[in-house]
C-alpha cells in the first residue's frame, strides 16, 4: 500500500533522513523504532506532505504522491495523526472530530463514522459535549486518533500514540489499535514504547542517523539484543 524509495529530507541546510526506504503491505501493522532525534517523525512529515523531500518518491496505491499537498493526500486516504496531542480546546469533542469528517460529504457517512469512533472509544462518547481543554492526556490520545478515523482512511500514520501516558491508558490505546486494524486499517506506527510496538506490528524498522539499520518481522526483533542494546538503550525495551 504504501512504499518509500530513498528519501532524503531535512530541515533548511540540515539534512534529517538519508536515504530511507521501507514498504507497508496492506492492512499490516508495520513499527518504525529509533532512538530520539533518528528521523522518525520527519519521515511521517514527509509521507503526509508536511514536508517536501529532497530526493526519492513516496508511492500509496501504486501511485507517486510526494508531490502532493497534505489535503491532496487526506483525499487519497492516508491520514496522519500526530504526536502532540493536538485538539482545539474552546471547542468539544464532537466538534473536534466533526473537523475529522470534512471530506465526508454525505450525513448518513458522516453519522457512520461518529458511531464506529464512538463504538472504539466510548469514553469520547460520554465525553462528545465537554470542552477538549477539559480532558486527559488519555482521552485527548483517543480524540486525536477518533478524529483521524472520521475521514474513513485507508491507512494511518500513528505518531508516539503512548507518549506521556500512564501505563494502564496505554494498554487501553493499544488495545483499540489493534482493533482498528483488524477491522482493516493499514498502520504505520511511530513508538517509543519498542516493546508494546512490536507485540503489535508485525514487521519493523529501527532507524538510526536517517537510514534504516535493522529491519524484519517484529517476533524476530523483540528480543534482539542489537535492537536493545544497540539501538534503543536497552531500558526502553525492558
């Protein structure tokens, strides 16, 4: 579904990735792993449109859309959602995600896409008349990934989904991820949490200064002490 050729990004003069390439087959979870500042979320920048790369192409659906806008890209199905927590706080969780469902142009799709957020985070549901200033980091995780379902993706871009959670909430978010996507969603799945990642995703990819260094199926990769030790400082994966 989704296939990326050696891309080169960066930042004005400072170059970030060096060249990445990786695929993801549909309705597959894939993890990208890596240490802080490796390149991970500029690479999500750069599938999403956020970012223009340098060099190498980005392909969904067999066709090229690194030169795409971002909202040329939503339109396609590719959705991402992003790592910090970002909701408008004046505003109330359904009108939050009802921003989610712009391209949605028919209320009946519109009401069929409140349901089945509704039915993966019933929180939101008994939450959907109160402000998103007044909710948890939890609750707010949950919004953000509700919203990114409302537009009815065929594949989403999940940014640290567990970061500056307490450990209980982030089961419940993994849980319903693993949810999602067995109801057929294509994930790409940035993670600092490496261990929960890859009791998750079925193949990964562990990025290091820009380019990818390890790769292969997430079973294998869990008690590699290379990803471990090597690459992810050992405390993360324990």
């Amino acid at each position: 579904m989704l296939e990326l050729e050696a891309i080169e990004a960066g930042y004005g003069n400072v170059q970030i990735l060096n060249g990445i390439s990786l695929a993801v087959g549909r309705g597959r979870i894939v993890a990208l792993l890596g240490g802080n500042g490796t390149g991970k979320s500029t690479l999500l920048k750069t599938i999403s449109g956020l970012l223009k790369p340098w060099h190498g192409s980005v392909t969904f659906e067999g066709e090229r859309i690194d030169g795409l806008r971002p909202d040329r890209i939503v339109r396609r199905g590719l959705v991402q959602v992003t790592q910090g927590k970002e909701a408008y706080p004046a505003m109330s969780v359904e009108e939050n995600l009802r921003l989610g469902a712009f391209l949605v142009g028919q209320r009946a799709a519109r009401r069929r896409a409140f349901e089945r957020v509704y039915e993966h985070f019933p929180r939101l549901a008994e939450r959907r008349r109160q402000l998103a200033a007044t909710l948890s980091g939890g609750e707010l995780q949950m919004l953000c990934i509700g919203r990114g379902l409302m537009s009815e993706p065929k594949m989403m871009l999940l940014d640290e989904p567990s970061a500056a959670l307490a450990p209980q909430i982030v089961l419940d978010i993994f849980r319903t991820i693993g949810r999602i996507c067995r109801d057929g969603m294509t994930l790409l799945l940035v993670e600092q949490n490496v261990r929960m990642a890859l009791l998750l995703a079925e193949y990964a990819y562990v990025v290091r200064d820009g380019v990818v260094h390890i790769e292969g199926p997430a079973s294998a990769l869990i008690d590699d002490d290379a990803v471990r030790l090597s690459y992810l400082a050992g405390a993360s994966a324990a």
